[in-house]
C-alpha cells in the first residue's frame, strides 16, 4: 500500500488494516514459536491435525472432512494423515458406505501424543502471557472468539460476493 492510498485510508479503515495485519503477524510467529516447541517429533500440521480429532466433534473423520476443516487440499491432508497413521496416532477403516473413502479416527497413542504437545508447549504460552493477568486474558477471549467464530462460520463469503448481490 502507498504512502498517498494510506493517507486516504478513513481511520475505521486504517483500523481495520492494523488488526487484520497484525492477526496475521501474530499466526505467523505463534506458528513458528509452536513448530520449535514441537519440534521435529511431530510437526505442526500433525499437532494441527491431532489437535483437530481430540477437540472437534465427531470422532470418526474422513480426508475430505479434514481438507473442508483445514481449508487444504486433500492430498496434503492425506499426507498427514498417512505420517499419523504410521505413527499409529490415527487408525484408517475403509468406509462401508463408500470403499474409496477411509474413516479416520484417533487412537490412544494419538491422545497421549497430542498431551505430549500440550505439554512441550506449555512452557512458551506461559511465558507469552507470563504479564498477563487473568483478567487481561478473559478481556482477550472475548473479541478473539467471537473473530475467531465469524471467520469459521463465513469460510466461503467474501465481500465482494456481497458486493455482487447488492449490484444485482
């Protein structure tokens, strides 16, 4: 962006580009701080992955569950997939409704795993919010989920499909 079309930002607009920019920012460096934490035993799309069976509802996956969720192509899903599975973090059952799709669920050994992780980072979060008080953190939560829950649940609107409609 210019120096001349930042000027001519409006100040709910320059707004706007500061907390979006600095969302992004901080994905960026939690993302790094977590895959050092993690390290190379289990990698962030794996942790992701793991972290995604252990938290969200139903128990049994299959890939494209997972490409929808983690907004990914599914070869790259079913990449990860394949190193859990080997890992023996997920179990792989073929489907009986359809034999060209395999169900995905977590095992035991995932579970621990994935507690494992948490563990490992653990140490980086506390230290992150080492000046925060409880109440910093809830004054936190509020706006970051409510964020977080309009992103999840408008994946697939954009403004200018908005835009569009509104023109018609």
């Amino acid at each position: 962006m210019s120096e001349s079309e930042h000027q001519s930002l409006l100040e709910r607009e320059r707004l706007l580009w500061e907390l979006l920019t600095s969302v992004g920012i901080c994905a960026q460096l939690l993302a790094t701080r977590a895959g050092e934490a993690l390290g190379p035993d289990l990698p962030a799309p794996q942790f992701t992955m793991l972290n995604h069976f252990v938290r969200v509802p139903p128990p049994v996956k299959t890939v494209g569950d997972m490409s929808r969720a983690f907004q990914s192509p599914q070869p790259g899903v079913t990449k990860t997939a394949r190193k859990l599975i080997d890992k023996g973090f997920l179990a792989s059952a073929d489907d009986p409704e359809d034999g060209r799709r395999k169900l995905l669920s977590i095992t035991d050994a995932g579970r621990a795993a994935h507690m494992q992780a948490l563990i490992r980072l653990k140490p980086d979060a506390e230290f992150i919010f080492a000046d925060w008080s409880d109440t910093d953190l809830e004054a936190l939560r509020g706006p970051l989920f409510r964020l977080k829950f309009w992103l999840d649940g408008n994946r697939h609107s954009r403004a200018t499909d908005h835009t569009a409609q509104s023109k018609s």
